[in-house]
C-alpha cells in the first residue's frame, strides 16, 4: 500500500492474487487494516488542507502529463499486468493503457482551460462563481477495467485539486500497485495519492469514515445502495456507476452481417464482463433467423485462449466464484425454458476459467436471464415486431446503462434513441467510451456521471463569492 508517500505493509488478512487462466497464485498481497486506513484518510486530509496541491492549478497539471507520458512509455508492462491478473486478450488491454493515458491527457488540458466566471449583478455587486475541489476522495473501483476504470476516477480527482484515497477489487490490484509507483515517480506531494488494498471490511471501513467527503464507486447495484445509504449519515458527496442490461436493438432495415459484427463486439469484449455490455440483442423478427445462424457461425470461430496469445480474441472470466455464477444463470435460464442455442461450455484449460459464449433463444421479458446482469459472456436474443414494441423492450429493466441501434434511416434511429432511458446509446456501432462525452446510468445504473466536463464537475463545489466594492450600511432596521 502506499500511504502519506511511504510503501507500507498491510496489516490486515493476506490475499492470494489469481491468474485466471491457470488458477495459479501471482502475487501475495496483504489488506489493509482498519487503522491503516484512517492513516490513509488523514494524510489524505493533511495533504489537502496543509500543501499547496489544491491551489495550484500549473503544478497539478504539469505532473498530470508527466504521469501520462511516464504511463504510455510503460504501456506493455501495464498491459501484461493487467491481462495476467484479469484475463483480458492483451490486445483489450493496451487499448485500456491506451485510454487511460488519453484520459490523463484529456482532464490535464480541461482543467487548464477552465476560467472563473464573473457576473455584476442587478444591484451593482459583483460575483464571483468558481468551482472549488470537494476535499479528500474515495475511490472504488470493481475488476473489470482495473487501471482504466481508475483513471477514470483518478484524473479528474486530481485535476480538480481533491486529495484521495483509491482501492482497486481485491481481485485486481496489480495494475494500479505498478500505477502507484509511476506516480511516485513524478512526485506529488505526499498523501495526494493513497492506494490500500483489500475488500468488503476496507472498502466499507472508508466509505464510513467521516474525513471523506466524497465518494466515487464503481461496481454492483446492490453495493452501490449500500454505499449510497452510508454516504448519507454524513453527506459525503456520491457518485456511482453501477450494473446493466443493455439493449442492442436490429431494425428491419439493418445489415445484417454488419449487426452480427457490432453485436460480438458488444456482447463478448472482455468476456462480456462489461457494464454496458449489449447483453440482451433485439432483433426484428424478419431478421431473426438469419441473424441467429450468422450469429452462432461467427460465435464458434472466435479465438478463447491464454490472454497474453497475440491472437486470443477471449480469455478466462474473472475467478472460479464468478465463472460458478454465471453457470448457475444458464441453469436458471434452461429451468425458466429459454433454449440454450450455443455455448456455455467450459473449454482450454481445465485450470483456467474459461467459458464458450452462450446465445439463449425462446426468452421472454420476465426469465431472470434476461433482467438480471449475469456479467459473462452470454446473450439473449429477443425478436420485436414494430418501434414500440422494440422501445417497450428495451426501457423494461431496472438498469439503464447503454443500448445499440442499428438501421439504415438514421433519423429514425435517432427518435428511437430520445426514448431509450439510457445513459449511452450507440447508433450503428458499440461499446466505445469517449473521453470526452458523460457516460453512466439512467435508472438503477448509477448516479452522475464520468468522462466528459461532467466527469471534471463530479468533484468539485460550485462556489457563489458576492463582492460590494462601495461600503454602505443595508439600513435594514432602524
Ligand atoms: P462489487 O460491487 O462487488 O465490488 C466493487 C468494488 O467495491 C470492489 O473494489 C469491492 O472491494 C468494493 N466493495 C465491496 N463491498 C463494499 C462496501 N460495502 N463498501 C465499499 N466498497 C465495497 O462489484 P464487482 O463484482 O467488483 O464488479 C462488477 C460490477 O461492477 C457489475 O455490476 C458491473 O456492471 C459494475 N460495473 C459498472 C461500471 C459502470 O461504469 N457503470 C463499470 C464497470 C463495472
């Protein structure tokens, strides 16, 4: 852990740290304890409050860059951290590396750009409206996306002058343990950046502490209202990007080798262990069969394999209990009478957690399969018969993340987009986050917003300063 600008042990439980492509031990690391993370939360604050990191817009940005070039020229090594830890293809994860640098690059230049906004006023004073840092953050983040989804975080935190405190899944920290190190590199001052490790007792043990004033999570629905709930008893600020179940709607008028190509893509990246991933693809029904046979013809010919294998286009899941859970879904969606029309079979390595993608057919609105996020590598396939229908579809979840359209009448894509209670849509393409543009949830997918200016205002206080610059008494009582 690093903690107040020193490498500290952890004195809590120890953790065996899984490559999930042989189920072998690659690291042993040890949790923080509780006390270790209350001295992370006070360097944390004493760095806010006692250095000049806030107030200093130049110095921020200046190591801002030199962190990012420090990251791009590591590029290989993250992403061989990060594929031997999560099982991601290599080629996902230098994209991450890739992405991650640009978002450190992207808030370095925003915050640069901003100006103060200066107003007179209807009765002569003028205001001030400035934008200030929240304070001391806590950072969360789940498996999946490691160092990106971090630095999604990361960036605009620090651009915007909070100190914070960051804890990967207990699952993946290596990326963000390698991260640290850069960062200690370009010499923040000590306790801008704290990294603890561990899990639940941790991850609760800060969310509760009362010198944080902000949260930013990112992970599991059920866990996003926990936290939601413990924020509230002292009114730390919130923002959470949660679970999904997102549509990938194909319009009669679609292509359909071109649908079957972006709904791969969408479904299976990361072995679907995405937040948005199009989960549940939506087909007209004059399409449906021939979008089927493509689909599962495609489907058998993608490369699962050991992830650092140039060519491996899919890895392992995650772990063991997570392969386990998605199983059970596709027990679940056969009992509930969907047909299980490909996949969902264990393959490679028998050590490994690797899983054939699944296509379930014969699905209807309420089987859990198709409300529940299964978060691996399997899709329902729904037909739909008009627009209103394919709306009614899509907007009938819990969650609303992302969705996908695709048509050849873009006008019409676009009406069906306005109605579609989602964060993200995507209008013949998938999946690709823009450094520059919101993304998060409608719905149980989250609260606020990442990425974008609003990723950037998500920590930071709008202040209102009214200056009267003749003195004269109000004259208000006699
Ligand atoms: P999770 O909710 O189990 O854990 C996420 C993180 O929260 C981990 O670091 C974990 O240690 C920590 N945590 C767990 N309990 C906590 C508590 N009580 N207090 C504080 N921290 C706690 O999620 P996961 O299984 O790691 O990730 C998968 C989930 O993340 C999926 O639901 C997925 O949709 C979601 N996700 C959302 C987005 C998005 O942008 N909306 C992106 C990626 C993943």
């Amino acid at each position: 852990m690093y903690v107040g600008g020193k490498w500290v042990e952890g004195k809590g439980e120890s953790r065996a740290i899984i490559d999930p492509s042989s189920g072998k031990v690659i690291a042993e690391i040890s949790d923080a304890s509780s006390e270790q993370v209350n001295e992370a939360v006070w360097a944390a604050k004493k760095a806010f409050e006692k250095t000049e990191w806030s107030q200093n817009t130049s110095d921020r940005v200046g190591l801002l860059r030199q962190l990012a070039a420090l990251l791009e020229h590591s590029t290989e090594a993250l992403a061989r951290i990060e594929s031997r830890n999560t099982g991601k293809p290599i080629r996902e994860s230098r994209l991450d590396v890739h992405d991650a640098v640009a978002c450190l690059r992207y808030y370095a230049d925003l915050v640069e750009s901003r100006r103060e906004y200066q107003k007179e006023m209807n009765d002569g004073t003028y205001s001030l409206i400035t934008e200030e840092p929240i304070g001391v953050c806590a950072l969360i983040v789940p498996w999946n996306f490691p160092l990106l989804l971090g630095m999604w975080k990361l960036a605009p935190a620090l651009a915007a002058g909070n100190t914070v405190v960051f804890k990967p899944s207990e699952l993946t920290p290596l990326s963000f343990i390698k991260l640290t190190e850069l960062a200690e590199k370009v010499g923040m001052p000590d306790g801008v950046f704290n990294l603890i490790l561990g899990g639940t007792e941790v991850g609760q043990a800060l969310v509760s502490h009362p010198e944080i004033d902000k949260v930013s999570f990112t992970g599991g629905t059920e866990t996003g209202k926990h936290i939601y709930r413990e924020c509230a008893k002292t009114m730390k600020r919130v923002s959470l990007e949660l679970g999904g179940k997102s549509p990938l709607l194909v319009f009669d008028d679609a292509d359909v080798d071109t649908a079957v190509d972006w709904a791969l893509y969408g479904s299976f990246f990361n072995q679907g262990q995405v937040c948005v991933a199009s989960s549940r693809l939506l087909v007209h029904h004059s399409l449906e069969q021939e979008f089927l046979k493509k689909l599962t013809a495609r489907l058998a010919k993608i490369r699962i394999g050991n992830p650092l294998d140039e060519s491996t286009e899919m890895g392992p899941v995650i772990s063991l209990q997570h392969l386990r859970k998605i199983e059970e879904f596709i027990q679940i969606g056969q009992s509930e009478g969907a047909t299980l029309l490909a996949g969902g079979q264990r393959t490679g390595d028998e050590n490994g957690y690797y899983l054939t993608p699944a296509v379930f057919t014969h699905v209807h609105q309420q089987m859990r399969i198709v409300q529940e996020e299964i978060f691996g590598p399997v899709v329902t396939v729904q037909p739909f018969y008009d627009e209103e229908e394919a709306i009614d579809l899509a907007n009938g979840t819990k969650y609303g993340l992302a969705a996908g359209i695709f048509s050849k009448d873009v006008e019409r894509a676009k009406r069906v987009a306005a109605r579609l209670r989602a964060g993200t849509v995507w209008i013949n393409g998938y999946h690709t986050p823009y450094v520059e543009a919101p993304w998060g949830g409608f719905k149980q997918s989250g609260i606020g917003r990442e990425l974008g200016p609003h990723g950037l205002a998500a920590f930071m206080e709008p202040k209102h300063t009214n200056i009267r610059h003749q003195l004269q008494p109000i004259g208000w009582y006699s």
